[in-house]
C-alpha cells in the first residue's frame, strides 16, 4: 500500500525552510523526522501496555531481553542492552521480582555479579504481551510496504553503524 506524502513532503519542507542549516533531505533534517516517529511510536506502545497490562515499556523491554536467554543476563549486561544505568535495572528488576516475573540470583563463585531470569510466571506473560506488542507494530507500521520496510531497515542499520563508529563503539 502506497501512502500519499504529499502533505506530509510539503510540511517538512515549510519546516526545512524556516530553520537554518535545515534543508529537506538533508542530515539535519532527518534527525526531527526520526524522533517525531520514535515518540509517537513509543508513546503509544507506553499508554496501551499500561492500559492493557498493566506493565511499563522499560518492564516489557527487560523481560524480552531475557526471553532468549535460558540462563538470564547479567544485571550489567542489561544495562548495556537497555541502554540505562545499573541503577535503572536494579528498580525495574525489583519491581519484576516482586511481582514473580523474574528472578534474580549470584553464582556461588561470583557472588558479586547478580543475574536475571524469567520465571515461568514471566515467560507466560511475555508470550501474551509480545503478541499484542507485536500486533501494534504491525499496525502502527502499516503504511509502508515490505520494499519500503526492507530498504528503511537497511538505511537505519547503515545509520547506526555510521554513529557506532563515530562515537567509538563496536557496531
């Protein structure tokens, strides 16, 4: 299915030509478009996860981090994946925990280093989430067609590399 732009091109372009150093399809101009399309997204993953389950995006976010992992993660590695801080994962770990989704546990020879694992309580849940989760991307992302996701995909995958590089991390 192919969406009219047209509103949508003139817009940003009223809006490139008001800004300096904006121009449409320009760099700077990107940046704008990427995170209007992040936070509506987003936001209203945010509101029907609370509405629905009652759950917090950075909650969902952990728990499908962990859903691949038979053992857990490290709290340290989820903090590395999530992109937050050690103490972020800790609350959100406490709240999981207390509600039985996750457990949280130490190697007898590391005592140090705290793991996370889902439950079976967890991974039911998950299961049940990630379906409507899923669904809502599905939605939200309707207009653009399997061409248009393939070459988006590979643009944003170009994108985060090009920053990874920049900012000397490993892509």
């Amino acid at each position: 299915m192919e969406s009219d732009l047209s509103g949508t091109k003139a817009a940003d372009k009223n809006i490139a030509n008001k800004e300096p150093g904006r121009t449409a399809g320009s760099s700077v101009a990107l940046w704008p478009s990427l995170m209007a399309c992040h936070n509506l997204i987003s936001g209203e993953i945010r509101l029907r996860l609370r509405r629905k389950y009652s759950l917090t995006l950075p909650r969902y976010e952990l728990m499908a981090q962990l859903n691949a992992q038979e053992e857990g993660l490290s709290m340290g590695e989820l903090s590395r994946r999530l992109m937050v801080s050690n103490g972020n994962i800790t609350g959100i770990t406490d709240r999981l925990v207390s509600e039985d989704l996750v457990v949280r546990y130490s190697l007898p020879s590391d005592r140090r280093t705290h793991y996370v694992k889902l439950t079976p309580k967890g991974q039911e849940i998950l299961q049940a989430i990630s379906k409507s989760y899923n669904e809502w991307l599905e939605e939200f992302l309707e207009g653009i067609g399997p061409d248009q996701a393939g070459e988006l995909d590979r643009l944003l995958r170009l994108l985060r590399h090009s920053v990874n590089t920049r900012i000397n991390l490993a892509p």
